[in-house]
C-alpha cells in the first residue's frame, strides 16, 4: 500500500507529541478532533501511530473507539486530542 506524504508527516507529528506510555490491552480509544476533513480521514494515521510510538500492541486489540468531530472551516486551526485506556 502506497501512503503519501500527507500520511507520513501527520504520522511523525502524531509521534512526536505523544507520551511514551506502554498500556496493556484491551484499550477504549477516545479520540475529539476539530478539523474541517472527513471524520474518518485521520483514524488509520492515529491508530498505526500509537502501535508505532508502542503505546498498544495491536489495534485489533481495540474494543471501543469513540470519535466526536467539531467541524471548522477549511484552513481554520483545528485541535486532536486522543485518549487511551488500557486493561479496564
């Protein structure tokens, strides 16, 4: 599968702002975004983020996610805010 920049860059910026917590599953993911983009346009990006950064194991361990979208207008800043529960 071929990801394109926009993936790449948003995955490393996701990166680089998350703690490095280490959480056992099942997870609950909480995730409320502000953007003007599909609701479903930034899910895989944030979930392959938190495998990566090695905050879950596997997202096929994901047992909830819950997604509220603040919709903006295009080129507005926006906001993401993402939690994750581990082991409930």
């Amino acid at each position: 599968m071929y990801l394109d920049k926009n993936y790449t860059d948003f995955k490393k910026l996701l990166i680089a702002n998350m703690k490095n917590v280490n959480l056992d599953p099942p997870y609950v993911i909480k995730i409320e975004t502000a953007c003007y983009h599909d609701i479903d346009n930034p899910i895989k990006c944030i979930l392959d983020s938190l495998e990566t950064k090695g905050i879950i194991d596997n997202d096929r361990n994901i047992l909830q996610l819950d997604i509220i979208k603040y919709p903006i207008a295009k080129n507005k800043p926006g906001h993401l805010i993402i939690e994750v529960i581990g082991r409930f």
